[in-house]
C-alpha cells in the first residue's frame, strides 16, 4: 500500500478531533514530508485545504509547513471563510421567517456537520444551504422567498416553479438578493424517480434539535443523516471532502450511532448498494469497527458492480487522490441551462453540449472517473471508448431507463421546435441574458451562480 507520509498526513488531518495515537501519527508524518507542493496540490485537488489549515493551526503545526505553501492555505481558507459567514448570516432572515410561521425545518448535510461534527462552520467550501421542509409547506416557503426579495432560478424554465414540484424532491435554487446566500430548498432527500424509497413519517420523528446562529431548528438523526450522505455520494465524485463527512459523522456519535436502527432503515429504503459504496471507501480512509461489521452484514444484498468499483476505487492511494470529477454535475447542469432558454442558437449550442459530455468528456475527467493512474495510451483509448456507458450508467441507476429515454428524447424534440419557431424571434434575444437583466445580477454572476448549484 502506497501510504507514503504525503498521503498519511492528508487523511489524518481530516480527521476530526484526533486522539493521542492519531496526533502522535500526524506528528510523525508532517516530519516525513519530502514534497510539499505535492502535497498541497493533492490538498486542493481533493478540496480539504481549509480543514488542513484548522488541524494544523489547533495542533500547533504551523512551523512546520513551508511559508509560502501555509500562505496559499491560509488565503484559500479565509476566502472560504468569508463566504461562508456571508451565507449563514443571509440564512438568518429565511430561517426566523420559518420560525414566525411555525414551518419545521431540518438543516441538511455540511452546514449543519460544521455545527455540530466539526464546530467550525468553514470546514470546507459550501455552495449552497440545504434545507429539509415538509411537502405541505412549500407554498408558505414560496410567499417568504418572495417577501425576502429572493429570485428563483426556476422563474427562467418554460414554466412554473409548481411544475417541478411535481416531478422532483427539491425546488430549484432560491437566490438571496446580495447574491451571498444560495438555497437548496427540498421535501426529500431523493428523487421520487430513485429506485431508493424514503419513508419520510419516520426520519421527521427521528429529527433532533438544532441551534443555527440562535435560532432553534432541527437536524436529521445521525443514522439518517448517514443514509442521506450514501445516497448522495456520486459514483465519480469521490475526494477526501466528499468522504471525511461519513468517518467523522461516525467518530462525534460513536456512542449515540444506532447500527441497529440504520440497518432497518437500509432494509425499508433497498439501499444497500450506494450505502455499501460509501462506508466500504470510507472504511479505506478511517476504519472504524462497527462499519465492518455492518458492511458484512448487508454484503450479500450488494451488487458484484459496487463491490468491484470499491476495490478498484480503493487498490492504492495514488489511485484514491485523483479520482475526484465533477463531470455528472457538468452533465446536470448542462441540462439545467438547456432547460432554461428557449431561444433556438442557446438551444442548440447547450443540446450538444450536453452530448459532447456523454460522449467525449475531456481527458482529464475520463482519466478519474476511470481510476486510473499514470494510463498509457492503451488505457486512456480503452476508457474513452467505455466512458460514455458509465455515465449513462450512473445516470439510468439515478432515474431508470424510461425517464431517460423520454429526456433524451424531449431535448431533441425541444430543439426542433425551437429552430421552427426561431424565424418569428428577435434576432438579438437571448434567455439567460434577457432573466439576468430582469434580475438586475450581472450576467456573468448568474453564470456564476449557476457553476455552483448542485
């Protein structure tokens, strides 16, 4: 195993509140470090630069850093900081509104693990704010965004915001009029279309109570808020950020976690694929022994595919630091702004965008989401050829085949009415900028904006 002490160090500082024989590991490792701007290029490629800078400052581990390596850290950390201060103080103003209308609220995933896992809200970049509601309040929700002065991306479908309700668990992103605060409003933390039901009367008994800048509101239970991370864990984006959620989730509640209990919740929802998935590569970062006895315990529902793309996933560390891609959230959002205009040359320009990531991702990207390391010619032309499959893959075992064929199918449709209609539209329209003027936001901050909805 290919643990050298740059990739050592990385993982152990991402372990929250470290115990004796951890710190004694770190104290050793940080020593042993050859190549620093290895390891910080590493850092950054896996997005855990602001919770390495928090350990090495909390374990009095500066000096150790070369100077101009920490300064990097240091001015990555602050930016990220004040951004994230500027959107839990915007989230202030909704969440008393919730409060003064009586609508119960759960705060989701890393805002609410800065709260309460790591007691830092700046742990790591953070695009936007999820929270959990309850379907029967959306449209109170809706006149409260409204009052606020917030704008709904959504207003710039061919469209009403009630539609997506309909065929989605989330509302597209509210947006805070200064821009600070991005909100990922749902009623669900999976699509109705997932082949992962979620019994929703259980996890809302099962919430506990939360204090969010001085407001009194709610979180999941751990053992829910586990399931939520599996779930949410991409088949190819998968970093040391995206993972340090779970082993640390497990290390702040190892004496309240409900094994029992998640395993009923696994059983109820038919999860156990994306669970294993997520707790067996997090086992390879921070082994934790309830999770092996867990992970034997469901392996003889598990598909062969995820068993084998752990092992591959996990057979060395060199291999683990390069695998994150985002390439299925360009792919989303791709969608997303092709749904978004009507206009035919923006139709046009974003259908085949869209296919241009299916079918020739760029290099960088097919390189990760094939886990490969240093490829030759032979395996970087072999995984160009089997990448556009995957992708389809991942996507078909989020929607099934029959929604999307019939989205595939609609995109092109929309494109061809969209050329008829094109003769009788002025020549100078275009969707997205023409919803950026109504807006008063810049265009390029709405492009912006959009780059960060997840």
């Amino acid at each position: 195993m290919d643990l050298v002490p740059e990739h050592n160090l990385l993982r152990l500082l991402t372990y929250v509140n470290p115990d004796e024989i951890e710190q004694k590991q770190i104290n050793q490792a940080i020593v042993q470090i050859t190549d620093w701007q290895y390891w910080y290029e590493r850092a950054s490629f896996n997005k855990i630069v602001p919770i390495c800078f928090r350990s090495l400052l909390q374990l009095n581990l500066k000096h150790c850093v070369p100077e101009p390596i920490w300064l990097q850290m240091e001015q990555e950390a602050n930016l990220i900081r004040t951004k994230n201060e500027l959107r839990n103080t915007e989230a202030v103003n909704f969440l008393n509104e919730f409060k003064k209308n009586d609508i119960p609220v759960a705060l989701l995933k890393g805002v609410a693990f800065g709260e309460t896992v790591y007691g830092d809200a700046s742990y790591k970049r953070m695009n936007d704010i999820d929270i959990l509601v309850k379907k029967e309040n959306i449209d109170t929700i809706y006149s409260i965004y409204d009052r606020l002065g917030y704008w709904y991306v959504g207003e710039r479908i061919g469209g009403s915001k009630e539609k997506s309700d309909k065929v989605s668990h989330l509302s597209p992103p509210f947006v805070s009029k200064n821009c600070h605060c991005v909100i990922g409003t749902q009623w669900g933390i999976k699509s109705p279309l997932s082949s992962y039901p979620v019994n929703y009367e259980k996890l809302w008994n099962r919430v506990l109570p939360l204090n969010f800048m001085g407001i009194d509101i709610l979180m999941l239970s751990p053992e829910d808020n586990m399931h939520h991370l599996c779930l949410h864990l991409g088949y190819f984006k998968i970093s040391l950020r995206d993972m340090m959620d779970f082993y640390n989730l497990l290390r702040a509640t190892r004496d309240q976690f409900d094994w029992n209990l998640f395993y009923e919740i696994v059983e109820e929802s038919n999860s156990q694929n994306p669970v294993y998935f997520g707790l067996a590569i997090s086992q390879f970062i921070c082994p934790i022994p309830g999770v092996e006895v867990f992970l034997h315990r469901i392996e003889n529902k598990v598909s062969t595919q995820y068993k084998k793309a752990v092992k591959w996933k996990t057979r060395s560390w060199n291999v683990f630091l390069n695998l994150h891609s985002d390439h299925i959230q360009t792919v989303e959002k791709t969608i997303s702004v092709f749904d978004s205009t009507s206009y035919f040359p923006e139709k046009l320009r974003y259908f085949l965008k869209i296919w241009k990531c299916i079918i020739w991702p760029p290099e960088n990207e097919i390189v990760c989401m094939s886990a490969l390391y240093k490829p030759n010619f032979f395996k970087r032309f072999m995984a160009r050829t089997t990448i556009p499959f995957k992708i389809i893959r991942v996507i078909v075992g989020e929607v099934g085949w029959f929604v999307f064929i019939f989205i595939s199918t609609k995109t092109f449709v929309t494109v061809i009415i969209s050329f008829a209609k094109f003769p009788f539209v002025s020549k100078h329209r275009s969707d997205i900028g023409a919803y950026a003027e109504k807006l008063g936001v810049p265009l390029e901050k709405l492009i912006e904006l959009q780059e960060q909805f997840q």
